[in-house]
C-alpha cells in the first residue's frame, strides 16, 4: 500500500491554511507584541521556538493531508500474512465472519471499513472525511491527525497570549483601532480556532480511548455490524489498551478478531 494519497484537488485549503499560518505569525511580529520585544532586546530563543513550533504544525498538516489513510486495495482479501506473521492478515481466517463488498468501488471491506465518497475510496477504519484537510482520517494517518490537534492547539494557546500582549485597550481610540486592527483581527481569529481545535481534540481524545470513530459515533444505528450487535462497542478492550493500538500500533488491525463470534454472521 502505498504511504502517500494522490494529491489530487484541495489546494486551496492547503494554501489557506499555510497562509493564515504564517500571515498571523507575521501579524504577531511585527505589532507591539511581547515576541516583537523580545527581537528587539536580542533575546532570540522565544521567538524561534514559537516559529519552529508554528513550522511543525504546518508540517504535520501537510503530511496527514497528504497521506494514504489507509485505502483499501482491491487485492487485499488474496494477499498472505508477511514474513509468515498471522497477526498482520487483514483478512483473518475468522469463522462466519461475512465481508460484504462495496457497491461504489467493488473491494471486499474489511470490519470497520467505509467508502468515502469525497476520495472515491473505502478507508480502513473510517473515521471522517476533513474538508479543511482534504483527506480522510483513516486507520493510517489518524493518530498524525491528533498529533496535529494537540500541536495546532499549543500554537494557538501561544499565539492567543502573544496578540493578547500587544493589546491595550485602555488607550482604545479611532487612531488605535486603525493602527492595530489587523492584530484585533487576528486576535479573534484565534479565538475561534483555538475554541475548534480545542473541541476537536477533546472529542477524538475520547473517541479514541474508547475504540470508536466518528461514523461509528454517530451512524451507530446505520451500522450493521454495531446495531444487531449485543455489546455496546465490540471493539474496546479498556483506555489503556486503546490508547496503545491507536498511538502505538505501527500495522493495520484485524478488527474481526476483536468482534464477538456470535454476532459474527451479521457482519
């Protein structure tokens, strides 16, 4: 499987986001900030450190908008375990478990698979489609994806207490809202980013630790395989456990293993 997606259309997200990057940053500078007088008192440290910060954000953006999130190959079910390894099988010999096939691409889905109609692909573990990244969040690239929510949320948390600093609105004035207005701008902008980001992370936090995705969440009585299942979410083996497949697992799972034998012929 290949490790980066066909980049396809969506650059103008991806160029929104870059320059709303980096045009706030040039806004923190260059106003009367508390990052603007750290450069002029020579004290450097501060300053590159937010940059480094704000360029890894922008990094983990463009490699999780641009990487396979896990697109089901049409020659999946035929492959072998490599290097002998059963536990790598994406299609465990796993008794009366029925794989259905998908009616838009005609692969055979693996458990928890979904076709996305955006990338015209059905995903591993599907999770949702992002317009603001122009990806799917998939089994591959969903832990980079709330690696960038906690990243992309320490840069805004610093930039909100950087524009912060270059406000006084005790000296509130038409001269001063003309001469800071693009700092006030940016300052709200960050609000609004930051309260988004914030809630995004909490939610796939939670999702996470629980072993579910967003579709499961909230398509759960459209699932097959959930809504005749007798167990709340077949798939969770305890926080600690799912926080380790999800951020440590370096392969795609097996999730049939994980689903109950008994409920198994109504997958």
């Amino acid at each position: 499987m290949p490790l980066w997606a066909p980049a396809g259309g969506g650059w103008a997200a991806r160029a929104a986001q870059t320059g709303l990057s980096w045009g706030v940053t040039a806004g923190l500078f260059l106003h009367g900030t508390d990052l603007q007088r750290q450069i002029e008192q020579g004290d450097l440290l501060q300053p590159f450190l937010f940059i480094s910060l704000v360029l890894c954000s922008v990094i983990l953006y463009f490699v999780v908008s641009l990487m396979n999130p896990g697109y089901v190959e049409d020659n999946e079910d035929e492959k072998g375990p490599p290097d002998g390894d059963q536990k790598a099988t994406l299609f465990p010999q796993v008794p009366n478990v029925r794989l259905r096939r998908c009616g838009y691409c005609m692969v055979k889905q693996p458990l928890r698979a979904k076709h996305c109609q955006a990338c015209q692909h059905c995903v591993h573990r599907f999770d949702h489609h992002c317009p603001w990244i122009e990806n799917c969040i998939g089994e591959r690239n969903h832990p980079l994806f709330v690696l960038y929510l906690g990243v992309q949320l320490g840069v805004l948390l610093w930039a909100l207490q950087v524009a912060w600093s270059g406000l006084n609105f005790q000296q509130f004035s038409w001269a001063w809202l003309q001469r800071n207005l693009v700092l006030l701008l940016s300052f709200l902008l960050i609000i609004v980013c930051t309260v988004v980001a914030m809630l995004l992370l909490a939610s796939h936090l939670y999702l996470v630790s629980c072993n579910t995705t967003t579709w499961e969440f909230m398509s759960r009585h459209r699932i097959s395989y959930l809504k005749h299942c007798k167990v709340e979410n077949p798939f969770d083996q305890g926080v600690f456990v799912n926080l380790w497949r999800f951020f440590c697992a370096c392969r795609l799972m097996a999730w049939e293993k994980l689903y109950p034998t008994e409920e198994s012929d109504l997958v």
